[in-house]
C-alpha cells in the first residue's frame, strides 16, 4: 500500500490490536475500538486502572494493527510513541461507541461506562503494510 492507502485502510473501522511491551513476560496484545484521521495520531481510551494502561504508561509507546480479515487479506501496523496522556472529555467515550456500535447501542453503552477514561495519542513513526490483493 501507498501512504495514502495505508493512512485511509487505517482511519476506516476496524478492530484494532494493541501491542505493548511488558518487562516481565511476552507483549500484550488486546484488540482495542480507536480512532485515526489521516495524518493524525491514533487515539485509543481505556479505563486508568487497567492492565493496558499501566503498560502504555510505562512503555511510553505502543503499536496498532488494523486487519481485514476477508479476502484480500490486508493489514496496517503502526508503532510510536504517546504523544500526549489525558483524561476523556465529557461525549467521547459516546462518540467512540457510536462509531463501533452504532447510535443506540452506542449511547446504551456510553452510560453504562460512565466512570471515566484515560485517553492515549500515538504518533505513528513505523508503519508496515500488506495487501495481498494488489
């Protein structure tokens, strides 16, 4: 793929993988909603308290592989550094949810995950990419 193909396949819906490095055994790797614009920064939110966001805080960086899993087969991986650590704004979460669930489920899930959320931004430095349809 092309940069402009990888960045587009990469900004459409998929569930993405989440590696990140842990010291102590083999990376985590757990499939994560997220959010790309091209030429932006992926954006992925979690609960402060979970094990990915201790391992994000401690790493400083994580990697992001986007895959169709249909024929032709094809993936987008991007790995970086986090740009920028933040609590979740009021509707982002909702937002989030809508684009994986859809309205209604969405916004049903929103409420049920009102407890807050921590919010990471990686800048992709690395990208890798297949299409094994071209």
């Amino acid at each position: 793929m092309n940069e402009t193909e990888r960045q587009a396949f990469l900004a459409d819906m998929h569930v993405g993988v989440m590696g990140i490095a842990d010291d102590k055994r083999g990376p985590l790797t757990v499939p994560v909603w997220y959010s790309y614009e091209p030429g932006g920064d992926v954006v992925v939110l979690t609960s402060p308290d979970s094990r990915k966001a201790k391992l994000v805080d401690a790493a400083g960086r994580f990697s992001m592989c986007a895959q169709q899993e249909a024929l032709p087969y094809k993936y987008v991986m991007v790995e970086g550094p986090v740009v920028e650590v933040r609590d979740s704004e009021p509707g982002e979460i909702e937002k989030m949810a809508i684009r994986y669930l859809g309205e209604e489920a969405g916004r049903a899930y929103a409420v049920d995950s009102a407890g807050g959320s921590v919010v990471y931004s990686m800048r992709p430095e690395r990208w890798y990419s297949v299409d094994y349809g071209s």
